[in-house]
C-alpha cells in the first residue's frame, strides 16, 4: 500500500469518477453548442467537437496557471480567447459581451 493509505483500487476509482465528470461536461458543451446551432446563434458549418475542445482547453489552461503560479488573471485571459472564439462562430458577434479587463 503507498504511503497516506492510498491503494491503486481508490486511484483507479477516483480516475473513473473523474472522467465520467469530464465525459458529461464535454457532452454538456456539445449539447449547448448544437442548440446554438439549431437556433441561428452559431455558425452551422462550425466543428462542435473542435471548438468544444478549445473552450475545455482555454478553461483548463486558466486552472492550471492559477493553481501552479498562484495568480488569478489567467481567468481573465481565458474568458478573452472564449470570447474571441465564439465571436468566430456566432452569427451575430455582437450579442456577445466586451471583452474582460484583467486585474
């Protein structure tokens, strides 16, 4: 057994948990993607599994930033390239808000 009491069946436990959550999380995106398409809001030759993959990417990036250099605008700046992101899907960029000012 590793020290803390931790054996690999937890782990491996903990790792299923972890990616049934991110599996549901991406399929939430697509969902919300898809009905954005389905309602004119985006673009309907945009890649939904693409850009779900940059939005989770842009957000991921943000935590790790935060979590490894202890700072926080690295959230501004991730809410900046998923704006701008959308902004290259959407049908009416402008009904999407201003830009983030980071702090």
């Amino acid at each position: 057994m590793p020290s803390g009491g931790i054996t690999p069946g937890q782990v491996r436990a903990a790792t299923k948990i972890f990616a049934e959550a991110r599996t549901g999380w991406f399929a939430f995106l697509e969902q919300v993607a898809r009905d954005a398409q389905q309602s004119g809001e985006m673009a309907a030759d945009a890649e939904v599994p693409q850009l779900v993959f940059e939005l989770a990417a842009f957000l991921e990036m943000a935590n790790a930033e935060s979590v490894l250099h202890d700072e926080i605008t690295c959230y501004d700046k991730a809410a900046n390239a998923i704006l701008n992101r959308l902004r290259g899907v959407a049908t009416d960029p402008s009904a999407l808000p201003e830009r983030r000012r980071s702090q």
